[in-house]
C-alpha cells in the first residue's frame, strides 16, 4: 500500500523533495483532500479541482514565495492553500475565525496579492516584476494565473496591454475550460476554441501581436507537460503567456458534467459526488428569483425590456429570461464597466434596461454609473443583488458599501426593498417610466414571505417615489430602517417588553428621503434608531443625520449598521451578531432603551 504523500508536506519545500514521478500520486491525494473537506464544510470545488496539477507544478518548478505567484479571482486556489502551510486548517476555510476562502496577504507569505474579484493578476504581477527590475532583481519570477472568463475582462486587457512594451519577466498562465461560473462568451472565448481546435493559424495569434512569448496550448491536466514547460519557460526571459486546457471539476465525474452546479455546489457526498438535498419547500424564494420571474413577467408585457447581466446569468437569474428572450438579455462576460455604458446606450434609444449586477461588483464601474448614467439623467435600472452581508465570500464579496457609494450622484434614486412584493412591485414600477436612473438593492438569500409566489406574484401595483411607510406605531422611540434588515426589527420588537413604546418606519428610499415623514418622525420622537445592512459612515444612517443637523433637530440619534472595519468571513447569522444588527443584538438594545 502506498504511503500517503500529502499528510507529509506542509510547504512547497517538502514538495520539492519529492521525485517528479510521485507527483501523479500527490495530485490525486490532493484532489481527494479538496473533496471530501469541501464535500462537509461547502465552498469553491470545481475551479480548484480543476487545476491540481498545475498547482502542484507551480510550487514544485518555481521557488515560492522568493518567486511570486497571483491566482486570479481566487476560486481556483485550495490545492494552492493546502500546499502552503494551511492543510491541518483547511477545514476552517470559509468559517468565521477561519481561513478565507480567497488568497489574501495577511494570511500567507504565499498569497502575494489579495484577490476575490476577477481580472486583477495580471496588472498585478506586472507591478510586482517592473519593481522587481528597479530593485535589480532579474531572476525572480512573477506568474500570474488567470482563467478564460476573467482574462476578457478590461482590466485583463489593460495588463497585457502594457506588459508586452516591457521587459519585465512576468509568465501569464491562461487556465482555459471555457467556463467561469457560467459557461465563458464572446468573440473572445470563440477565439480561444478556435485555438484549441487547431483552426487559428499561427501567425494570427493574438498573444504574440500583443509581443508575448506564447506557448500552447497544452494539457494542463498532464503534470509531466505542465512541469516541463513550466522549466522551459523559467529560463526566459521577458513577458510570457502560457495557454493551459483543463477541465473544470476534474476528478470528480459529477463536477465535471455539470461544472455550472459543482462551481460552489454546497454539501455533497464525497464519495459519489451526489449533491445533499436540502429541504427547500415551503421556503420564502430567493430574491434572485423574484427579480428573475418577475422581469420575465414583465418581460412578456413590454417589448421594450431589456436584461444585462456581467457574468451572472444564474446566480442573478437573469437566465429566466435569456431562455425565454435571448435576443432582449445579454451575458456581456466578466466586464462590469461595459454593462453599464452599454445599459447606457440603449436607454438612450428608448429602451428600458434592467442592468443586474452584484452589488459588490458595481464598485468596478462606478466610473460608468457616474458619467455614463447618472450624469446624463439616463433612466437605468440597476438591480443589485447581495447587497448587505453576504457570508462566507467575505470581505471582498459583501456589498456593504452600496447605500453609501450611490447616496451621493446626483439624479440616482436609491431604493432597499422590505421584502418580496416590494421587490417585485419596483420593478415594475420601474418599467412604467422614471425621470432618473435607480439602484434597487436587495440580499443574497431567501426572502420572508413563504405562500408569495402563489398569493403574490404578478399581482403589481405602483410604489410612489421617496415614500416612507409606518410599520408599527410608538409613543416614546422611532426605528428607522433601509431594507430588508427591517424584518430583523421586527421580529426584534415583538420580542421585548414595552414594546408600546417603540415605533417602526421603513425608509425603503434611501434617496430621495422622505422628509415630510422625517419632520413628523423628529418632532414626534426625542430618540431615533436607524438601521441598515450597509456601512454606517455615509449610508443610510448618515443621511439622516445630516437631516437633523440641516433642519436644527436636537433629537438623540443612534445609528446600527456595519462598523467602519472590513468584514471577513462566516455566515450572515454571525456576521448580523457582530454588526449588533442581528435579531437577538437588536432585541439587546431595544430593550436596554
């Protein structure tokens, strides 16, 4: 029986004592490691799965972390993390108090460069091989791993853009498998498969226009390949670019059959790779989904209607409506910049667009929502999902910073939904025509009203603009919330004592403010809460500070929501718990009033 090779390596140093014929045995340790902890303890696992042998190829040919090494996004990077010191904690990636999930600096010498959003790395480690060269040092190598999806990206092309006029000795490896989290599109994604497919003739090969040494495309699931090229490229010199094929999930038959579903697949048998159903009836929906149905709804209604989403047709579900309407909803690819203006574009010629992004990831085109949008009163509508807390992404994946980055472009109206019908009746209050653009944002997760499909859907009716509404009256205390986080209040007050004393008002229009409702509210009430799922230095909170402080109120205010730190990892319980804007923190402090 063979001895187990894994349990003996805790760095990329003991890798290396290794003779390069047992490296087919580590990698299939390796992948069975990922399995079985990610199979219990859920996260990333098709990506990661993906790229075992190059991993273990990075770490074996090159001497890190003297040499530099940047996985993109940071989906693919396990194998990375279990090789550099992390294997006996692996268990607690993604958990609060535990590993992130991502690479990130202040938790490895080997992560060299914090990343979680796409198309970074390469940007990155041309600054790191360009410093590299100031300091003159010329052997050390910097390699930048980045994958088909993440590598059409603005950015991606910015970086290659100016590596090629430098000299600096920067290797560009292309993890190619024609998927991200959905399946890779555009012009450039046929160019690569017309690559593989050995149709593209050499002398057309973009890479090389772009004057990098290119190498491939070669199987990036065959160890002794990857590592011989890998050595025939550490001896050259200047911008390389490495076209490696793999196959996303590999290892695992299930994840490679369906890599859209195995990409965070959540518990699994590791065994046979069969998902654990979760218990999913008579659950609220999920928000995406009242987004999806309901823009399909609409959809069906006005011609006029239009869908874009940057690389998330799924995980926004927009693919409702890009299987029913392809040519009216558009996967433009990893490229939120673009969304924007091309959102832009068309409302100028009348039509009314939908522009689903992350909420996290609108901060990657805030340029295009100011100047683009906002600036030119263009009555976009921009569908934010996981805004708030998002769990076990973390840091990099929380959309905390919405209220406060929208709340300050003149024309934007900014509006936080309660709950589903809410949702659902914005939307279609959008589409029947508003004078400026509007950021409807709304959390990752399911919603509160179990029957709203059945009771609810498509029974719409129209939401007057910068209205607040009085959910429970009070005599002594007035809560203030944005949002869905208002159901956390809610269920607080009905919790405590004396809950007479407390009234509770949802300010769904974060901007405009409802100030007529606000005067009301101040000269009723000597104390005001206000609570949101966003940062508290500019949101929603702060808004109505300055509004106390323009009209002379001396009312006590207390404002909840997240603290000025950046919030890592854990589930959005925890996360609401620490914030003190859970159910049980708010209970704590109603109760102390």
């Amino acid at each position: 029986m063979k001895s187990n090779l894994l349990e003996h390596i805790y760095s990329p140093t003991d890798l290396r004592q290794l003779d390069e014929a047992q490296l087919p045995q580590l990698a299939q340790e390796l992948r069975d490691f990922i399995i079985n902890i990610v199979a219990t303890k859920e996260g990333h696992l098709g990506a990661s799965l993906g790229v075992v042998e190059l991993t273990i190829a990075l770490h074996y040919v090159f001497n890190t972390p003297e040499d530099l090494l940047v996985w993109d996004v940071g989906h693919q990077a396990y194998g990375h993390k279990i090789l550099t010191e992390r294997r006996t904690i692996f268990h607690t990636n993604r958990q609060l108090n535990g590993i992130s999930g991502f690479p990130r600096r202040s938790e490895s010498i080997y992560d060299t460069f914090g990343v979680g959003h796409s198309s970074t790395s390469i940007s990155a480690v041309l600054g790191m091989a360009i410093a590299s060269n100031l300091k003159r040092d010329f052997e050390k190598q910097h390699v930048a791993v980045i994958g088909d999806a993440s590598i059409a990206s603005g950015m991606a092309f910015e970086g290659l853009n100016h590596a090629g006029v430098t000299d600096a000795n920067l290797l560009v490896i292309l993890n190619d498998n024609a998927i991200g989290i959905d399946p890779s599109v555009g012009a450039l994604k046929k160019y690569l498969t017309s690559v593989k497919e050995g149709k593209n003739p050499k002398q057309n090969n973009m890479i090389r226009s772009l004057n990098f040494n290119y190498s491939g495309p070669i199987d990036g699931n065959d160890i002794f390949a990857v590592i011989k090229e890998l050595k025939r490229l550490q001896k050259i010199k200047g911008p390389k670019f490495l076209h490696l094929i793999t196959t996303k999930g590999k290892g695992l038959q299930q994840a490679e059959e369906n890599q859209v579903k195995y990409h965070a697949p959540g518990k699994f048998d590791a065994t046979t790779g069969e998902i654990i159903p979760k218990h999913e009836e008579h659950l609220p929906p999920k928000y995406q989904d009242v987004f999806g149905l309901t823009i399909l709804d609409l959809a069906k209604k006005n011609e006029k209607i239009v869908g874009i989403t940057p690389a998330m047709p799924s995980g926004s579900s927009l693919k409702f409506m890009m299987d029913a309407f392809p040519k009216r909803a558009f996967d433009v690819g990893i490229a939120e910049q673009h969304a924007v203006t091309l959102s832009a574009g068309m409302a100028t010629q009348g039509m009314i667009v939908y522009c689903n992004i992350y909420s996290t990831f609108l901060q990657r085109a805030y340029d295009q929502v100011i100047h683009d949008v906002a600036l030119q009163n263009l009555p976009v509508i921009f569908c934010l999902d996981r805004a708030g807390l998002v769990g076990e992404d973390g840091a990099t994946h929380h959309g905390v910073f919405d209220l406060a980055y929208l709340r300050c472009i003149p024309n934007m109206i900014v509006y936080a939904p309660l709950n589903e019908i809410e949702l659902q009746n914005i939307l279609y209050t959008a589409q029947l025509g508003l004078r400026h653009p509007i950021a409807i944002r709304y959390p990752r997760g399911r919603g509160v009203i179990s029957d709203w499909k059945n009771l609810h859907f498509g029974k719409y009716q129209q939401i007057e603009i910068g209205k607040a509404k009085i959910l429970k009256s009070g005599t002594k205390i007035a809560v203030l919330s944005a949002g869905a986080i208002g159901n956390n209040v809610t269920l607080a007050l009905s919790k405590i004592k004396h809950r007479e004393k407390f009234a509770h008002y949802d300010f769904a229009f974060v901007k405009p403010l409802d100030e007529n409702e606000l005067h009301t509210i101040f000269d009723q009430f000597e104390t005001i809460i206000t609570i949101e799922d966003g940062v508290t230095k500019g949101g929603f909170g702060s808004a109505i500070l300055e509004f106390a402080a323009m009209y002379h109120y001396s009312s006590k205010i207390k404002v909840l929501g997240i603290p000025d730190i950046f919030i890592e990892q854990g589930s959005i319980d925890e996360l609401q718990q620490y914030c003190s804007i859970s159910v049980d923190s708010l209970e704590i402090v109603f109760s102390s009033c």
